[in-house]
C-alpha cells in the first residue's frame, strides 16, 4: 500500500523499465526509465558527474531515498535507482516543481541487463571466438567498495580499486560460459 499525499492532477508515471532492455527486474544502482506524463517542465541531460538529485525543478526518491537524474523530459526520466533500495516493495516518487505521482514496482538484489541497440550490444556488437569483447549493463546490484548513487569513481583509480558487484557475475556466450577478465564500475560511468 502506497499512502501519496499531495497526489497531484496533470502528473502521472505510467511505467518503469530497465535502461538497458526495457527489461522488468530492477535493482539497486540500476538505471531506470520512467514513462509517464508532465514528468518535467523542460528537456534536461544531466550536465556533470556525480549526478544531479534535481533538474530543471524535477526530482524523483525511491522509498523516500533521493534519486540521482541522468535526463528529465515531459515522458521520460532516466533515473538510477539509490543504493540503499533493499529488495522488496520500491515506492517511485516524481516531483515536477511540485506536482508529484508515484508508482510501486519490486526491487530484486539484481537483475542485470545488457546495453543494446537495433539487437546489438553495446558498444561492442560482435566478435570472433577468442577475442575479448566489451559490453556494458545495468542491475548488477550493490558494489563493492560502496559508492555513491549518481557518482563515478574518480579519475586515477587502480583498476584493481574499482567498483564491482557483491553478487557473484556469470555470463554465457552461445550457451558457454564466458571467461569474464574484468568487470566493474569505471571512471565516467554510473
């Protein structure tokens, strides 16, 4: 049960997927789109890194936790859900400059999912047997060390220092297990 008050007319969420896929297993650190109506007042990317908590007058919390803004728009806001969203229930809230909605979706303690585009994953779509690829996800869950929801590690970090899933990581190619060589949070991403 979710207990709004303040619910305003004009302002509504009408759907949440993941950033990556669309997919429907969220997690903590996750990148979130949320699809609704009078979402924001403007168009807004997010200008530096660590992420905003606000722009252009529109903020969003899960579970009563600030939610770092990667883009704001009349029907879409990517968001990344906070760190500290346990598993269970998960309250979104949206405040356009005051008017507010919500929308009750489940948290997992991750539900990873690949970067794609037109099929293909990101930013590496293909490869021979043996060659290393690159691709990117979201959903992983809590990290290892803690970092801030919105931020990135800073510039100079070891590679051995950075970010990396608490849950243990697997990947299949064709059905075959992948030999993961790295895998983690780097300078520039969230």
């Amino acid at each position: 049960v979710a207990l709004l008050v303040g619910a305003s007319s004009g302002i509504s969420v009408m759907g949440v997927g993941n950033a990556a896929s669309g997919g429907q297993i969220f997690a903590p650190g996750q990148l979130l789109a949320v699809y609704g109506n009078n979402l924001a007042s403007d168009t807004v990317s997010a200008p530096v890194q660590p992420l905003p908590l606000t722009l252009s007058g529109t903020s969003a919390t899960v579970n009563g936790v600030s939610a770092p803004l990667w883009f704001v728009s009349a029907g879409q806001m990517n968001i990344q859900i906070p760190y500290e969203t346990g598993a269970g229930p998960a309250v979104l809230g949206v405040n356009n400059n005051g008017k507010v909605a919500s929308f009750i979706f489940q948290a997992a303690p991750a539900g990873p999912d690949i970067f794609a585009y037109q099929g293909a994953m990101v930013p590496i779509p293909s490869a021979t047997q043996g060659q290393i690829i690159l691709g990117f996800i979201t959903g992983d869950g809590d990290v290892t060390p803690t970092l801030a929801s919105g931020a990135t590690p800073p510039v100079g970090t070891a590679l051995s220092a950075f970010p990396q899933s608490r849950l243990p990581l697997s990947m299949t190619i064709g059905g075959e297990p992948a030999n993961i060589v790295f895998h983690g949070i780097v300078t520039g991403l969230i």
